[in-house]
C-alpha cells in the first residue's frame, strides 16, 4: 500500500467516523445536533446574540430635530388603523 492511498483511507475513515458519531447523536436524542458554536467564536469574541446599540441610538435621536418628518405617523404610534 503506497503512501497516498493510505492518506486516502485514513481520510475516509476519520470522514465516516464523525458521520457515525452524528448519526448516533441524532439516533438518540431525536434531535439535530446544535451548531450555534464554534471555537472561532470563542477566539474573535462573536456572541450569539446581536446588539442593536446604533438601533438605540436612532430611536433616542428620533425625538429631536428640526421636525421634518412630523407628517410621518408612525405605526407603533397610531392607536387605530384609518
């Protein structure tokens, strides 16, 4: 057996193995394996939650101003449809 068909099996073999371990997983817990982490995460500091500071910010600052959107009604504002 030459070198680069044992790479090939060796290869295959860790393939069909993490495939095995998924099934089994999902064999006996009748669920699908969650894959919301990874160590990358972990290392560029991403978090599963999304922060909307700047969406804040945009909702604080939109009291103030010089009024050129105050013919825009909002629908969160509105207590009943026209």
């Amino acid at each position: 057996m030459n070198l680069v068909q044992f790479m090939l099996f060796g290869i295959g073999a860790i393939f069909y193995l993490s495939l095995g371990i998924i099934i089994v997983k999902i064999l006996l817990t009748r669920k699908l394996p969650s894959n919301n982490y990874t160590p990358f995460d972990y290392i560029t500091a991403h978090s599963q939650f999304e922060f909307h500071d700047e969406k804040k910010e945009i909702e604080e600052n939109a009291d103030h101003g010089d009024d050129k959107d105050k013919n825009i009604i909002s629908l969160s504002k509105r207590t009943s449809l026209p």
